[in-house]
C-alpha cells in the first residue's frame, strides 16, 4: 500500500507531499485506522534512565512542531523525537529547499531551521500528551538571526520552554543549513555552551520528578582528531549521550545526479557507512558507558542492526521512513528484537 501512496506523493513537491503524509497519518489515527498499519513491535529496553518501547524511532526533522504526534504514533515508533525547535518562530531558507534523489534512495534539504516557535510546540504536545505512550524527545536549536557568541542564550531559552514535556533535549550543533552553527562543535565553545546547558537543565531537575538526559548531535564530516575533541568534550561535560549523526555535506556516491549540487545535506542510503563509520568511532572513544542513538542511512532492517552493533543502543529513521513507510519501522524493530533474543 506504502508503494502505491508514494508513487503519488513522489509526483508532488516535495514539501507539498510531506504536508500531504503527515495529514493522511493524522486522519487514519482519528479514524481508528491506525489498525490498518503494522502493529507496534515490542522489545522494551532502558536507556538514558528511560523505558522504550522498542529502539526504533523517529529523528527530528519530520515533525519540526508537534503538529502530527498521533499519527506518527500509530506508525509504530519506540520513540520520536520533535523539532528541531528554535525560541522564536521562522520561516527557514527560500524555497525550493527540500530535494529527492530517488535512484539513490536520498535526500537533500536546506530548510533552515523552519518552525513555528517553542510555544506553538509546547502548546501542541499538552494537547496530545495525556493520548500518549510513546517517549518524547525534543531537538533544541538557536535562531538563525541569533549570533553565534550568544547561541547559549537561545539554547537555554528552548530549554527552559520545553522541559516540562520532553522526556529528553537533543541539542542540535550540527545542522549544515544554519550559517556558523557546526562552528559549535569545537573547542571552548562547545564547552561553554554545555556547561551552561547542564547547569540549567540541573536547575529544572528541581521540578521535575524524571530525568531530563541531555544529547548532542552531531555532523558526520568531522575529521578524526576533530571527532576524538569533540567525545572528550562530551565525557568531560558528562553529557547523557550523542544523536549520531545529522546529514553530510559530502556528495560522495550521489556524484551526476540530478540535484545532487543543491546547497543543503545529504541524508538516506548515502549517508548509512559514514555514519555507522562515526558511531563505531564514538563508541571506541567513549567506551561502554555513553548511549548513542544511530541515525543516518537506515533503510532496511540489516541497515538498523549495523548500527546497534557497531555501537548504538537505539537508531532514529527519517529518509528512510520517507522512501519505505511504516513497514520499515516494524521491520528495523523486528531485526533488533530478533537479535537480541539471539
């Protein structure tokens, strides 16, 4: 059936058909058709001090505001994850922004960090939280007119707007689409910028009868010392895990096509061994003792367990879920469960 709809939605724009998507999801879950879709795969597991359903979830970027939380429920996630998120509302880049590459199973987009502010997507989740079973996460980012020595501020912000219905903040330095935002990944301003985070978010722990776990995620490019900095940077600020990784500006293996040198990153089947490369990398860094969540590339249950066992604890699905529907939710949870039932 999943064919058949994206035949049709392929002929559209590409936002157009995102719209389009997300709104049949929406209806089919007021309906009560949400039956008709593969049933939730069940394999519970604990990580971040958080229990999953299964480790199979949503990455920000599909649901920048919380407009569609029931549907992409019904669609059989162990978790989503909203956003990303900016204090203020924006528009994002000029369109066109957002491209397909179809023979490659890929896609391109330059969106810019378009949303509709923190308070529109506090708003929406507390209309929908209570009909939930599903964790949340929210991606957390600065404004694009926001200076880059004052990112922290915006940070914070988003922080302290949206911790009262996340079950864990994504704090996004690694978007390509922001000018200067990767510049964050390094350094002392990496440092600073977590710390204060850390600081906060220990602050609103006060009021919260949960942990808050903080991730960051990050770009798949950095080189090998750069990558090495950044972990150490993370276990040094006892930061609760790492979201790996966001899209590459790389074309490699989309080299002639058509799209291909459209501004924006790089996300599907071409991004899956750079980024299982960074979490093997992170995981070899970091030990045993720091959760990653696997993103990038994901196609196909095999692509899911590549992550898990080159060191994830969970993975995270977006052009994939584009390209295959819901049936490859339930058939990356499926491979999961199955290996580890052994």
């Amino acid at each position: 059936m999943y064919a058949l709809a994206r035949q049709l939605l392929f002929a559209l724009p590409p936002e157009v058909a995102h719209d389009i998507a997300l709104g049949g999801l929406d209806l089919a879950a007021r309906l009560g058709l949400a039956r008709l879709m593969p049933a939730r795969v069940a394999d519970p597991c604990s990580v971040l001090g958080l229990r999953f359903p299964n480790r199979v979830g949503l990455s920000a970027g599909l649901d920048k505001n919380a407009d569609h939380l029931q549907g992409l429920a019904a669609a059989g996630f162990g978790f989503l994850e909203l956003g990303t998120v900016t204090p203020r509302p924006q528009p994002g880049n000029d369109k066109p922004r957002l491209f397909r590459l179809p023979s490659h199973r890929a896609l391109i987009n330059r969106l810019g960090f378009n949303n509709n502010g923190v308070d529109h997507l506090v708003g929406r989740v507390q209309q929908t939280r209570g009909r939930l079973s599903t964790p949340l996460g929210v991606n957390i980012g600065k404004n694009r007119d926001t200076p880059l020595e004052q990112a922290a501020d915006d940070y914070c912000r988003a922080l302290n707007a949206v911790h009262g219905v996340a079950d864990y903040i994504t704090v996004n330095i690694s978007s390509p689409n922001t000018p200067g935002l990767r510049s964050l990944q390094a350094g002392q301003e990496l440092m600073r910028l977590l710390e204060r985070l850390l600081a906060e978010r220990d602050e609103l722990l006060a009021h919260r009868d949960k942990p808050l776990p903080i991730l960051v995620k990050i770009a798949p490019d950095l080189a090998t010392e750069a990558l090495a900095g950044l972990v150490d940077t993370l276990l040094e600020c006892r930061v609760d895990g790492v979201i790996a990784t966001n899209t590459t500006l790389s074309r490699e293996g989309v080299e002639g096509a058509r799209h291909a040198e459209e501004s924006g990153g790089l996300s599907g089947a071409p991004l899956r061994e750079p980024s299982t490369r960074v979490v093997a990398d992170i995981r070899r860094r970091a030990g045993p003792g720091l959760p990653i969540i696997g993103v990038g590339g994901i196609l196909s249950g095999d692509d899911a367990l590549e992550k898990i066992e080159a060191g994830a604890d969970l993975v995270q699905l977006y052009t994939g879920f584009i390209y295959r529907g819901p049936g490859l939710v339930r058939e990356a949870a499926c491979a999961l469960r199955d290996h580890r039932r052994g």
